[in-house]
C-alpha cells in the first residue's frame, strides 16, 4: 500500500515510513501536490495509487461520500484522530509507529472507495 500524507502532515512522518521500507510521500513540499483542494487532491492521489493518511476528517469524509455517490473512485482514505494523535514534533514518533503497524497489519489490502481510521 502506498500513502500519500496530506498537506498538513510533516514531511519526517513520510521519510521515517521510507526508512521502514514503506512507499510514503507528503503532499508538503511536492509542488503537483501543494495547495490542491480536497476533492482534487483525492483524484490525483488515485492517479498515484496512493491511499491519503489525514486527520482533516470532516473535509475528507465529505469528498468520500461525494465520490461514491457519483460512481467516482478513489485508492482510499486513512483518517487519523487529531485527539489521539496530535500534530507536533514530539508526536511524529507516534504517528509513524501506528501507521507502521497498520501497513504490517494490512500488507496487500486494498482501499480503494474505503474511508478507515488509524487506531
């Protein structure tokens, strides 16, 4: 499975996954990526077969639901609580373990039209 981080998320989350042998990117920093609305962002990232890990979970699910109602796709949504894990940098370590865990515990899943959370 191959992530894409929203554009919210640090970039280190990305390179830390990388250094644990996962395909991750961050939408920070990649110029295609930047600034690109929601919905936009979705498409592109089904272009990348790339699954979006963000903890923007009302301006994802919205898009989510827009998408199976029209028959659109998309290579699917991991929806991170900003309560569990909070965005700063001593909480890159937690952010990176769990979805390290999550991409060992889903090694060939597909989530393509399936909005999931990150426990």
């Amino acid at each position: 499975m191959k992530l894409l981080l929203d554009e919210m998320l640090a970039t280190s989350i990305a390179e830390q996954l990388r250094h644990r042998g996962h395909d991750a990117e961050a939408t920070q920093g990649n110029t295609p990526l930047e600034g690109k609305k929601d919905p936009e962002l979705l498409r592109a990232a089904r272009e990348l077969d790339r699954v979006i890990v963000t903890d923007n979970v009302q301006d994802f699910a919205r898009p989510h639901q827009q998408f199976l109602a029209s028959g659109e796709d998309h290579a699917g949504i991991i929806l991170v609580s900003p309560t569990r894990f909070p965005r700063s940098k001593r909480t890159i370590g937690i952010w990176v373990a769990a979805l390290d865990t999550f991409l060992h515990d889903h090694p060939e899943a597909s989530l393509k039209n399936i909005c999931t959370w990150l426990s």
